[in-house]
C-alpha cells in the first residue's frame, strides 16, 4: 500500500474510496472515513463471537494496518504493551534477577504502557523482580 496519501481510503487496486462520513460527538464534528465506519461496525456486530471477532481482529492487524480506526488503534496498543512487557523481562533478565510466575503474568497480562514505563524504569535498580511494582 506504499504511495498511499494519507487519509485516503483503500478498498483494492483500482477500486474508488469510500465516502467520508461526518460525526458529531460533544459538539464536535469529525469527518470519519467510510473504511473506519465498516471496520468498527464489524467488529461490533461480531461481538458476540469471540472467535469470528478474533479472527477479524487478526486481519484487521496483518491487513489493514493502515486503518486509523478505534479497533486498529486497539490492536496497535497491545502490540505495544506486548513489546514493553518483553523488555521489562529483558532487563530483569540480563540483571539475572529471579522473576516468580506471579511477578511475570502481572507483567505480561497488563495493557496500561505508563504502568509498564514506570515498571521498566524501575526494572533497571530494583533490587528484585517484585520490586518493580512498588511506587517510586
């Protein structure tokens, strides 16, 4: 999808955009791309399938990443959480500090990045992997 302007929707080769939607919301108006539009409807109306929602989820990650829809700006935050909570366990690693199973899922099941920052920052000196937790 290289050349693409940005702001621009793709549908396929050659295909024509689709239209821009406007939205107001708190007495803001958006202008939402039609794209963002059927990609969140679909996502909510497979909801109720987990499975077909997560197998959506993965196309939306692997082709459509050009999407700046809330589910993709979703997918792309936990893709960032993922790799935080792999340099926290990086760092307590190559401290050779011990990291208990419960120290390590704490790490690894939490999606707040500023959390994880503040656990990386401590990784560096905390004298134990549960030390990292503690506030500063």
């Amino acid at each position: 999808m290289s050349g693409q302007s940005p702001g621009k929707d793709v549908v396929g080769h050659g295909a024509a955009p689709l239209p821009q939607f406007f939205v107001e919301t708190s007495g803001v108006r958006m202008a939402v791309s039609g794209v963002d539009i059927l990609t969140e409807l679909i996502a909510k109306g497979m909801a109720c399938n987990p499975a077909a929602l997560e197998t959506w989820r993965d196309l939306v990650r692997k082709d459509l990443s050009f999407f700046s829809s809330p589910i993709s700006e979703e997918i792309r935050e936990e893709g960032r959480a993922q790799g935080r909570a792999e340099d926290i366990l990086l760092v307590l690693e190559q401290r050779a500090l011990d990291v208990p199973d419960q120290a390590r899922e704490r790490i690894t099941e939490c999606g707040d990045t500023q959390i994880m920052r503040h656990w990386l920052a401590r990784a560096v000196t905390a004298p134990t992997a549960e030390e990292i937790f503690e506030a500063a």
